[in-house]
C-alpha cells in the first residue's frame, strides 16, 4: 500500500472511531492524541502573525514624531486631528505616519519632589532623543529651560527659513545653553493656531527642536502648520 493510501486508510479509520463517540467523549480524544499537534499548530500560527505584523509595520513610513510635554488637558484634547490635518496639508499618503505622545509630565521645579509619573517620563523620553526619533516638542518654559541647559535644543534662528523666522519673530522665547550664552530655544504658539487645532486649553505651549532630529524639515514644516488658519 502506497503512503498516499495509507493515509487514507488512517483518516477513515479515525473518523469511524470518533463517529462513534459521544461529543464529550470526541472532545476528550482529540484533546489527549491531537494536543502536541494543535500546540506545535498554534505556535507556528503565532509567530506567522508576529512576522506578519513586523512586515506589515515596516511597510509604514514615518514622517515625524513629536512630544506634548505638560499637557494636562491631553486626554480631552484632539491631538489625533492636528496631526491628520498636518498630514492632510503635507499630502501624505495611508502608509505616511505622524506620530506623537501626549502622555509625558515631568517637574522641573525644583520647589517640587519628583514623582514616580515623572521618572517615567523622563526615561521615555531620554530613550526617545537618544534613538534620534523625536523631532520636535511642545511643553512649557520650565521644560525648554531644562532642554535648552542640556543642549537639546537646536537655535531656531539659525534653521528657520526667513519667511517662518520673520512670522514668529516676536514669538521667540530665548534660554541659555549649558556655557550659559542665551539663544532662541523656542517659540511661543499662543499667536499661533496650536490650541485650536489640537483643541487644548494648555497654558503654556513652547515649540522647541531637537537638536538630533533626522527630520528638520518637516519639523519647520509643522511649525508653518501651526500657523497656518
């Protein structure tokens, strides 16, 4: 008998037997003689769809991430729509992807004891910049004042266009670097369109950007963006 029929034989075999079974009785036999099967089954079934899923990401293209720092309104703000409208403005396609995170509070008052919300934070976002994925942040001055001592702040005047520098000119907020020489660290967006189109009630709102940002250009761009009715 050829394999093929052998096969057959098999398969008819069991079938005859679980016909006769009651359910109960089905449910206990394929479990007990399938279930090394069914494990090495799901296994490979797993990790088809964890590839599938790192494929499929890959695919995506990012175009920029950005940070809302300090934000406590973030939760009821729309955030997701600036960005579709940014993404809208800059024609990109279904794949083009503008990320953000809006989740990061830190104290930089030293007046306040540091929480475990800002430990936390504050490693994220320390992972972030050091991956070289953030481009720009919108926080308050506390926070531009820290960056810009640190030397994570790139001189806005220096890499604006001058068409974007003479929109915001009067805008500009200016901090000291870690040798102590003041610069223009950031721009303040309540001349700007920013708190109705992420639909916020932020106080303070400081655009900054990163000194190791990959994507400059679209960062500046989201700046014009948020000038922009």
């Amino acid at each position: 008998m050829s394999l093929k029929d052998s096969l057959k034989a098999e398969a008819r075999q069991e079938r005859a037997k679980l016909k006769e079974m009651s359910f109960q009785d089905k449910l206990w036999y394929i479990w007990e003689y399938y279930k090394i099967h069914m494990l090495i089954g799901g296994i490979l079934l797993f990790f088809l769809y964890v590839l599938g899923t790192i494929f499929y990401q890959k695919s995506f293209t990012t175009q920029l991430f950005y940070v809302v720092m300090n934000d406590p309104y973030a939760s009821f703000s729309d955030y997701e729509g600036m960005s579709d409208g940014f993404k809208a403005r800059m024609g990109y396609g279904k794949k083009d992807r503008v990320d953000m995170d809006t989740s990061l509070h830190i104290s930089f008052d030293s007046s306040n004891a540091n929480t475990e919300l800002d430990y936390a934070s504050l490693a994220k976002i320390t992972a972030i910049v050091a991956s070289q994925d953030l481009d720009l942040m919108i926080t308050n001055a506390d926070a531009i004042d820290h960056y810009a001592e640190n030397d994570g702040l790139l001189d806005l005047e220096a890499v604006l266009p001058a068409d974007l520098l003479e929109l915001v000119k009067d805008d500009i907020y200016k901090a000291p670097d870690s040798s102590g020489a003041v610069f223009s660290a950031a721009i303040n967006l309540e001349n700007s369109h920013f708190h109705e189109k992420a639909g916020t009630e932020m106080e303070e709102a400081y655009f900054c950007l990163i000194s190791n940002s990959r994507r400059i250009d679209t960062a500046i761009e989201f700046l014009r963006y948020l000038y922009e009715e």
